[in-house]
C-alpha cells in the first residue's frame, strides 16, 4: 500500500476538522489532506487532488453530503467515499451503503474511523489490482488471439508456396524422365544405359519426394470427413487394383479380417 495516502475532507466545522485529524493521526495513518467546504472545490479537488478516499460530513451550509457523493460517483467511482457526521441515523446509513456509500462513522464515535479508513483503502487497493489483473489477461488474450491470426496467416502462405513451388518443380522432372526415358529406350552403349538408368533412379526419388510434399499439402487444404470403413471391402479393392501389375501374377494374397467393431477414419 501506499507510504502517505491522499485524502479529500469535506467539512465545514473547524472543530471537528480538527477531532478528524486527530483521530486520523493516532490511528497511524500516514496521509496528506485536503479540505474543501463548497461544490464548487470539492469538485475541483477531486480532479487535481485526486484523492485515494473522501470523508465527507452529512450536511453543509452551501450544500450536502448526498451532492457530494453523486458528484464523486461521477467523477471517481472508484474513490471510497465515508461520510462522517454527527446527524445521520443508524437507518439512514445503513441505506446508504446499500447504495454505494462505502461507510459511514459518527461524530461521537470517531474512534472507530482510522480502522474503517484503512479497511476501506485496503479494498479498494484489492479492486484495483484485481481489475488490473484482468485488465493484464484480456491483454495477454487479445495479444494471442493476434499472434494466432499472424500464424494462421504466415502458415497458410507457406503452405501455398510449398504447394506450388512442389507443383512446379514436378514439370521439369517430368522432361527430364521423358529424356533419360528417350536415352535409355534408344541407346546401345553400355555405359550410357548405366547412367541414365542412376538419372532415373535419382529422378524417381526426387519426384517421389515432391509428391509426397504435394500430398501433405493438399491433406492440409482437406476437411476430414470421418465415416465407417468397411476394411474387408477397401482391402480387397487394393488387391484387385493391383492384381494387373507387372510381377503381380505370382503373389498369393492372403485376407483374414474379422470386425469385431466397427472402424471409423477418414
């Protein structure tokens, strides 16, 4: 909490401006005050003086405690605001902290005001930094949902160079294999098949390679669409497609599925 803390004094009487003081003083708050005794600087003053609590007495030559309290409600809601007087009834204060008055000590009992002075500043001191905590994490969640936005932006640019840079690096491949495929369908010499057939193998792999990029790319840009799989069905397909293979007419394939439950995948 603060070393010295500032607080705004509405009152009139020299008296009991002087009992206030001194109560304050033996209560060991540590504080510099200001005093005003009309609207128009109590109004000012909590502007410029901007207090840390206002005590304010009931009633007023010029005006009254209720001004004063609207006026703060306007102007600081934040501020604790006790009113201090020796004319307002147990009834009447209890009905005015119900609407906002943060507490009220009477005249004939000042020395019950040090202790609520200082329960009313510790409050609000734990208003403040529970209001600023939240202030910090809405922060922090903006500044997240941003950065998530940035990412999701700079992913999906790379996700698009990736794809088309794959894209286009597989036509020249594709001249370069129709080529290599030209040599090799054409040419007698032994060293020269040699090679060309290691272009190929090299070729395929790079080919290969890029294909895959393409592949993860595009299940990138798909939406799953999870349904049940039928796997007797979808492995027998993948044999039939495959039966027709060059070397495939000597394999005996061998299918034993028994789904006990059913599968869901995409």
């Amino acid at each position: 909490m603060k070393s010295k803390f500032r607080i705004l004094i509405a009152e009139h009487d020299k008296h009991d401006l002087e009992l206030l003081h001194h109560e304050l003083n033996k209560g060991g708050i540590s504080y510099i005050s200001k005093v005003v005794e009309n609207e128009y600087e109590y109004s000012d003053s909590i502007i410029s003086f901007t207090p840390d609590i206002i005590l304010s007495d009931f009633s007023f030559p010029s005006f009254d405690g209720l001004t004063a309290f609207k006026i703060k409600e306007t102007l600081a809601p934040d501020t604790p605001f006790i009113f201090v007087s020796g004319t307002i009834g147990e009834e009447k204060s209890i009905e005015l902290i119900k609407n906002g008055v943060t507490d009220y000590a009477l005249k004939d009992r000042l020395f019950t005001l040090p202790l609520k002075v200082k329960r009313a500043l510790k409050e609000s001191a734990d208003r403040h930094q529970k209001k600023l905590s939240e202030e910090q994490k809405e922060f922090a969640k903006i500044k997240l949902e941003e950065q998530n936005k940035e990412l999701i932006k700079t992913n999906s640019e790379l996700d698009h160079f990736v794809y088309s840079a794959s894209h286009d690096l597989r036509s020249p491949l594709a001249s370069v294999l129709g080529l290599v495929g030209l040599i090799i369908s054409e040419s007698k010499e032994p060293d020269t098949l040699a090679c060309a057939n290691m272009i190929k193998t090299s070729v395929d792999h790079l080919d290969e390679f890029i294909q895959n990029i393409l592949n993860y790319s595009q299940n990138n840009r798909t939406t799953l669409k999870v349904e049940n799989i039928d796997l007797q069905k979808l492995t027998i397909e993948i044999i039939n497609s495959l039966r027709n293979i060059k070397g495939a007419e000597g394999i005996k394939f061998e299918v034993n599925i028994q789904e006990k439950q059913p599968f869901y995948s995409d």
